[in-house]
C-alpha cells in the first residue's frame, strides 16, 4: 500500500480506499465495544481512526505529487531536515514500485548485486518476480480464453503460491505469509487492532493482486482476438491491405477523440503506383471537428459562428466537379447521378480522393480502405 501512494492517481485512490477500510472497521469495533462493553475494542476503535488520518499523512509524504509540494512549505517554512525527510521517503516509495517492476527490477537487482549491495539485490528480484508470476498467471488464464474472474483468481492464487515458495526457502515469513503471520502473532497477544490490521493487508494484497491478474488476463485475451482478426483479414485481402485497413482503424480512433457519437468513418485512400496516401473522414465528423474548434478558439478559428463552422465559411465549399465527376466526364463513364452530383467532400471516400488529389485514368490505382468506428478501428 505504501509504495502505490507513490503514483498519482492510484495514489489517490488507494489512500481513499484504506481511509474508508479503517473507518469502517473502526466504527466496527467502536459498536463491538459499547455492545460488548470491551476496553479492548473501544481502544482498537481509536487506533483505527487514527490510522485512517495517517494513511493521507503517508499519502502526503510519498505521492510524486503532493510530497514535492509539502517538502517545499517545509523548506519555506526554514524546516530543511523535514523537507530532506519528507523528499527521501518519496524517493525511496517511489524505488519500491520500480524495484517491484518485471525486467526493470530485476535489472536494478543485478546492479546491487554488482555493487555488493546483495540485500537491496534480493529484493528487487523477489518483488520483480512475485509481479511477473502474478502478471504470468493472470495472461496465461487469458491466453487460453479466461476471462476477467478466472484471470483473477489466477493471479491471486500465483501470489500466494510465490509468497508461500519464498518464506519456505528463506525459512522466514514473506508478503502475504508474513501478514498472516503477524495476524497469528496479534491474535496470541489478544491484540485485536493488530490482528485486524493485518488482517486488512492480507484482504489488500489478494485483492491487487486478483486485480493485477485480471487485468492480464483480459488484455492476453484481447491482443489475442485482435491478433486472430488480423489474421482473417490478411488471408482475405493480402498483408499490405490489410495493414493499410489497421492504419485507417487507428487514424480514426484519433479523430474519435475530437469528435461526439459514432457511426463515424474514415477512409485511407493510397495510390498504387507512387505511395501517397491520405486520409478521409465522413462530413458529419468533419462539421463536429469544426463546431469543436470554433468553441475552443472563437473567430480565431476562422468562423464567425457555431453555424458558420458547421456550413463552413462563404466560399470553403463551392459547388464544382470533383475528382470522381473529373473521371467519369474523361473516361466517359457512365455512372449514376446521386454519385457523381454529389458535393465535393461530401462524404470519406470524396474527401479522401480529393485530398490526394488523382483523377483520370490514375484513378483505377487509387486503393480506398474505410475503417467504421466501431469495427476494424478497434484492431
């Protein structure tokens, strides 16, 4: 718990989490004691409480966030042996969660190893493993179709068992084992805080990790449905087109992000013969893109109204032939009105054409790919 307070946002969240636990469990034991009229509990109740207010006071010296800020009202404050205090711990939380990170830690580990800093060495490399088995178990669960549930209980499980490896080669408690330990050791000395409070590391300790493994699991599961989709595709319309449909997919999850509702669609379109391409999106996405604009800059977009953004200023769109009307007037073709009447840019596939600018016969070598927001873009 202490190292995660280090990373914002998580930071936030398992501070606010551990708070509420205690509070709760300390009203828990403050019932338990008027009921029971047991000294004990009322006493365990006060400590609880007490810890809830230390868990943000943790939180303020740990978090990359806030921890630079108090040490800087310390510093300000003439206080420099807080600000040093304070800034150190940061530091040192913040080595946890590397040091308990796949790769990264183990290669710390075998820097300290170097050094000769063999202690510091054996715990980069057992919290570095203890993640990856537990990382391991949860997108294996996945890589063989589990789910969010079974990737966690997986997870969870591996936690466990590496913890239970550990303690039984170092003939010493570790992780979970150790906070099981100590609820024993607790429960002897009829110390109810103490045992509740391990107890609560316990419960945290399986819950990320059930929450780790799930995570893998369902991203395992996921790659691999996007990795089996792309090998359909492959196989339907050859390597290079389907990594052109990808590209589409991905532009348009960008454009996505500029954009309200869906149904959106953004076509790829790519001369054959020389390798320029370029992109369209539908006009409804183009008129939101727009919209958007004008409300983030005013006229300094170029629009002098939210309906002017949306028709486009006077001139932005004129009423002549496009690159597909070109083409079919050259070759002579014969092809239906409502396709080439329609308004230059009018939808992904005129846009596209437009922008790259190929007509006439160059046109037969012009590839379209369209990508709806809601299928390949997902890929």
């Amino acid at each position: 718990m202490g190292a995660a307070q280090s990373i914002p946002v998580v930071g936030e969240i398992v501070t606010a989490v551990d708070s509420s636990v205690k509070i709760v469990v300390a009203g828990g034991c403050a019932l338990a004691g008027e009921i029971l009229d047991d000294q004990d509990a009322k006493d365990a109740a006060k400590k609880f409480v007490k810890d809830a207010g230390n868990s943000w006071v943790e939180y303020s010296e740990r978090s990359l966030i806030v921890a630079p800020v108090r040490a800087a009202v310390h510093s300000a404050a003439g206080d420099e042996a807080e600000a040093k205090r304070v800034l150190k711990k940061m530091g040192k939380s913040t080595e946890q969660v590397i040091d308990s990170t796949p790769v990264v830690g183990h290669v710390k580990g075998v820097v300290h190893y170097a050094m000769g800093d063999k202690e510091h060495g054996h715990d980069c490399m057992k919290g570095a493993s203890r993640t990856l088995v537990v990382v391991g178990a949860g997108a294996l669960t996945g890589g063989v179709g589990g789910g969010f549930v079974l990737g966690g209980l997986a997870g969870a499980s591996g936690g466990v068992a590496y913890d239970g490896t550990i303690s039984a080669i170092e003939s010493k408690p570790y992780g979970i084992v150790e906070s099981i330990d100590q609820a024993i050791e607790s429960d002897k000395k009829r110390d109810g805080h103490g045992f509740l409070n391990s107890a609560i590391n316990v419960a945290y300790s399986v819950t990320g990790d059930f929450l780790t493994g799930a995570t893998a699991a369902k991203g395992t599961k996921e790659l691999n449905k996007a990795s089996k989709q792309r090998k359909v595709l492959k196989n339907e319309i050859g390597k290079d087109a389907a990594k052109d449909v990808v590209d589409t997919g991905k532009k348009l999850k960008k454009v996505m992000k500029k954009v309200n509702g869906d149904d959106h669609v953004c076509t790829k379109a790519k001369n054959l013969e020389t390798g320029n391409e370029t992109y369209g999106t539908n006009k409804r996405c183009r008129q939101e893109m727009r919209m958007n604009e004008y409300a983030s800059k005013g006229e300094a977009s170029g629009y002098t109204s939210k309906t002017n953004a949306r028709k486009g200023h006077v001139g932005e769109f004129p009423r002549k032939a496009g690159i597909l009307e070109k083409t079919a007037n050259e070759m002579n073709m014969d092809i239906e009105p409502k396709v080439s009447n329609r308004a230059l840019n009018a939808c992904a596939e005129h846009h596209a054409i437009e922008k790259l600018g190929t007509h006439g016969p160059k046109l037969i070598s012009v590839q379209l790919l369209s990508s709806l927001v809601m299928g390949i873009s997902q890929l």
